[in-house]
C-alpha cells in the first residue's frame, strides 16, 4: 500500500469532519474573543467548569423500546453562560469541564475525545451566536432574554443532534431515525433545563440567597429523570425474563 492510500485509509470522513470541526471550533473562538465581557456577578472560572463536569457526568440514558436518548443538565450552566460569561471564555470553561468527563470519567478514545470536544466548543459557539442576535443588545433578564436563551440552546441541541447522528452514519452506516415521541421528551427537558439556568441568572444577579433553592430544584429534577431511567431499565429486563420464561423448551 503507498503511503497516499495509507494517509486515506487512517483519513476517513470521522477524522474530516473531526478535524473541520476543530478548526473552526478554534477560529470561532478567537474570533468572539474581543466580543462581551464578564458580568460583575458571573461565576468564577472553576465553579462554571465543575458546573460543566457534574452536568456532563450525570447524564440520564434512558431506553424506549429499541430507541435510546441520554438526557443531561448541561444546558443549565450553558444558559448561566450565555448570560454572564465573556463568549470565549464559556467556550474555554465548556472545553475543559466536557475533557474532564471524557478523559478521566468515560475513558474514552483520543479521536472520541477530539470530536465531542470540537462539538461541544461548536455547539457552544452557535449558542452564542443565536442568543446575541436574537437579543439584539436587550436585556438578558428580560422576555425577550428568555427567549433568546430558549431559541440558543433548542438551535444548537439540534446542531449537536445532526453531528451526532452524522458521524455514527459515517462510521457505521445508516441506522434508524429516533422515534418521534423520545424526541418530543428530550426537547421538553431541554427546556425544563433552560429554565431552570434562567432562573440560576436571576438569583445570581438579583437574589443570590435563591440560588441554592434553585440548585435543589435541579436535584430534584435530575433525581426524577434518574428514578425515571432506572424504572424503565428494570422493567425492560423484568419484560425480557418473562418472555424468555415463557418460551417453549427445545426437544
């Protein structure tokens, strides 16, 4: 084999995209560096990075039938972001908080790492970009804050989403499309975790006592998602065993 065809052949379209993902992931952030700056009340630096790190660490899988959907809270310290971190600077805490999980929590592999990173930096990057124009230098605390914060975080979900499906396609081929009704709860909960960052900003800037009723709050929905995921995981192999008990013996 020459040394071309080996460079294609470790080449593939995943480490394309990878790659592409990456540069601009870079470019994006040097570019919204001179943009905005950090509100007086934002969180220090190390507090929105284990922000990140717990959101990402405890996320919630959960399997309907033979669809599957992972649901996290990690939109709730990327809507503090958005609200009160300098633009590169959320894109730095979202970088390091997600490598944290991935690297020492989920093992997972370099290429793995570099393209969920590169996704995250992306993703963080169109958030950005559709809340400031959305808001249109408005107040963040605001409706119209809210719902610029809302229309961020669906529109770059759904560019994670395509990302996602796009490099499973890739590396494995075609699969099935999720089912309607997963979707329709994931986008419900994306909200719900939106909100509730919304309400986070709030304390924060105007009430910071109500923080941590807030906080219990997230705890206690992420404990209804985690009672929810395991009750169907036990049900789904109590149904299994059942149908296997059911079965006729072999002669």
């Amino acid at each position: 084999m020459t040394t071309i065809r080996r460079v294609r052949a470790a080449f593939g379209p995943v480490q394309a995209l990878t790659l592409g993902l990456s540069v601009l992931a870079i470019l994006g952030t040097v570019l919204v560096r001179p943009f905005g700056a950090m509100h007086p009340g934002a969180p220090a630096w190390w507090v929105m990075v284990a922000a990140v790190a717990i959101a990402e660490a405890t996320a919630v899988h959960i399997q309907f039938r033979r669809d599957s959907m992972t649901l996290c809270l990690t939109e709730i310290p990327v809507a503090v972001g958005l609200a009160l971190v300098a633009p590169a600077v959320l894109i730095v805490e979202r970088i390091v908080g997600t490598f944290i999980v991935l690297a020492f929590v989920d093992r997972l592999r370099p290429v793995k790492i570099i393209f969920n990173l590169a996704r995250a930096a992306v993703e963080t990057l169109v958030a950005i970009g559709v809340y400031r124009f959305a808001l249109a230098g408005g107040d963040p605390l605001s409706v119209r804050g809210w719902i610029a914060m809302m229309a961020a975080i669906l529109v770059s979900d759904q560019l994670s989403e395509f990302l996602v499906n796009l490099v499973i396609r890739l590396a494995e081929g075609p699969g099935a499309a999720d089912a309607v009704g997963l979707r329709f709860v994931s986008r419900a909960i994306l909200l719900v975790n939106t909100a509730l960052g919304v309400l986070l900003v709030l304390a924060i800037t105007d009430r910071p006592a109500f923080a941590a009723l807030v906080v219990m709050v997230t705890i206690g929905v992420y404990g209804a998602l985690r009672g929810y995921a395991v009750d169907r995981k036990s049900t789904r192999l109590n149904s299994s065993h059942g149908s296997e008990s059911r079965m006729p013996s072999s002669a």
